[in-house]
C-alpha cells in the first residue's frame, strides 16, 4: 500500500484502489482487469478508520 494512503478522497469511485498505480476505474494498468479494488471507506463508511478488531477475551 502506498505510503500517504488518502483517508477521505472526494471521488473514491473512480479510481481502482488495487495497487499503487491508482488509475482509472476504467483504464487499470496492473493487468488485473476483472473489477476495480473500493477503497475502504465505499465498504465501510466515512467512520472506516476507527474501526478495529474486538480483542478476544484472555482465558484465565
């Protein structure tokens, strides 16, 4: 994943979020070309980054 990551982009449907390259949702280059990758927050929500894993309870 790239390193400044956008957390909020305007538009996050039109580009492919698969790889590094970002291109259009219609022009992707990694030669995936099945579907476009949604970034996170199309799944989860604006509220995606403060989502976390609930830690199992320890057993005693």
């Amino acid at each position: 994943m790239a390193k400044k990551f956008p957390t909020h982009p305007k538009h996050p449907e039109r580009i492919c979020w698969g790889c590094d390259k970002y291109c259009a949702a219609t022009d992707m280059a990694c030669g995936n070309g099945s579907e476009r990758t949604a970034h996170p927050i199309e799944w989860f929500g604006d509220d995606w980054l403060d989502w976390q894993r609930e830690a199992p309870d320890a057993a005693s």
